[in-house]
C-alpha cells in the first residue's frame, strides 16, 4: 500500500492561502522526551574548547567558516552571539550557551531520525504534493533564556534553492513557543510574492545576492503553539523570531525538505 496523504483539503486551503498551518499534537510525548534527552546527552558529551563557533543570521561573516560548511553532514555545535564575555569565556554553563545543533541529525542520530522518517511525516509530504523528497538538514534549536538571539526575516528558499523551487520547512515545537520567548513570527501570504533573494555560495564564501527589504513589522503575526505541535512554512513565507527575553527556553527541531524529482538542486547552495 502506498503512503496516503494525512492533510485535510481545509488544512491544505489554509496552508496555501496563509503560507503556513499549525499541526497540533503531531509529535508524541514520548517522541519529544527521546529527542530531549538525547540532546541533552549530546551536550554533555561535547567539548566546547574544541571550537567556538559562532552561529548567527546577522553575520555573514560566520558562514564562511569552514565548521559551518562541514556540518551539513555532521552533528555540530554553534554557540548564541552573547555566550561569551569579553574575556572569551563562557558567561554560563555551555547547556545555556548553545544556539542550535545541526545540520544531519536526522540522519545520524536514531532518536532523530526516527521522528524524521516516521510514516506520519511521509503522509505529511504526500499530502504537500512531493514526488520524492528529500530532508536537507535538520536543526535543533534552543532559543537560550535571556540570550537567545533573533532570527531577522527570511525565506526558507533563499538558503535551499532549487529549479523550480520546492523547500518546505517543518519546525516542531518541543516547548511551548509564545511570544514571550521567542515564537515565530509570519507575514500571512506573504510566500504568494515569490523569492526576493537568494543566499551564494562562491569563492569568497556565501552572501546574499541582493539587499533584504524592509519589512512592516505590524505585518507579522505571532505563531504561539504548544509543544508536540508541528508548524508547516512555505519556502517563500517572510517570518522571523525575536530574542527570548523570557526565563524559559524554547526548544524546537526544525526540518527543511525539497523535492528531488522534476526540479534541480543549485549548485551554488550552501
């Protein structure tokens, strides 16, 4: 028996008319506290003297870094802008300190790669009208109390483009994400405007091919959702994160997929 598509033609209306749909309780209890504690385990076992690296949407600079590049094959670790004090030290325990873990920890980690090849995620991009697709990479964010840092506006295909393009994101909450600390943001239909910029990779390392506009921040909605939930994007829906100001983390595990049949992938990706 082939894999049947599990949105609902409501839940698909939405989706193309907004730009992104909230699945509620698509991951299970035990499905979020097997990749939880995994990650915990993985942070306890990683020795962060070995690198610094830094993530960060607004510097670009730190994408050129060859430690970025190799992560999309392996399991790496990037620390939060505002980890570190003057002195280069960490100002708190390296488990408060980490923006995210990626990019291939669907494919190396079991707990991962579990949920990730789930018949329920199949379904998913079925229903979403996928040939033969592909998980890209795969993230796990923190959104660190008090330091997690801002994600400025994008659009997913402007990192994963293909010919034409087919990048979905899939980011489930593993916390309750509010706006308190740090949910995303959306601009509702915004993905029916097309791609407005696209992220190189050259000689020099990676840029953006044009300036981003600016945006009206009263455009933006909040996406508040509880943990297990499951938030659809659209690879060219305009959102973004703000700092988490709050007390408590807002941990997530974000997919990007693309198709591989009827389109091609750029070469000058990331």
């Amino acid at each position: 028996m082939g894999i049947v598509g599990n949105l609902s033609s409501d839940q698909l209306q939405s989706f193309h008319s907004q730009g992104f749909l909230v699945i509620e309780s698509f991951a299970s209890p035990e499905e979020i506290d097997a990749m939880m504690k995994r990650m915990e385990q993985l942070l306890d076992e990683f020795d962060y003297s070995s690198t610094a690296s830094i993530f960060s949407t607004k510097n670009q600079q730190k994408l050129t870094d060859n430690y970025f590049f190799e992560s999309a094959e392996n399991v790496s670790f990037f620390f939060e802008e505002k980890a570190f004090g003057d002195d280069g030290n960490l100002k708190q325990p390296k488990q408060l300190s980490i923006n995210k873990v990626g990019h291939a920890l669907n494919e190396i980690e079991p707990a991962f790669k579990k949920f990730s090849s789930s018949e329920k995620f199949s379904s998913l991009l079925f229903s979403l009208g996928y040939k033969r697709p592909v998980i890209i990479q795969s993230m796990y964010i923190f959104k660190q109390p008090g330091i997690g840092g801002e994600v400025v506006p994008h659009q997913d295909n402007s990192f994963l483009y293909t010919e034409p393009t087919t990048c979905t994101g899939l980011w489930l909450a593993l916390e309750d994400a509010t706006i308190i600390n740090g949910c995303i943001w959306a601009i509702p239909g915004s993905q029916k405007n097309g791609l407005v910029r696209r992220m190189v990779r050259g000689e020099g390392g990676v840029s953006f091919d044009r300036p981003s506009p600016t945006y009206n921040q009263n455009d933006f909605v909040p996406i508040e959702v509880k943990a297990g939930s499951l938030v659809v994007i659209h690879g060219d829906l305009i959102h973004q994160s703000f700092e988490n100001q709050s007390s408590k983390s807002r941990h997530a595990y974000s997919l990007h997929v693309v198709d591989t049949d009827g389109c091609k992938w750029a070469p000058d990706n990331w």
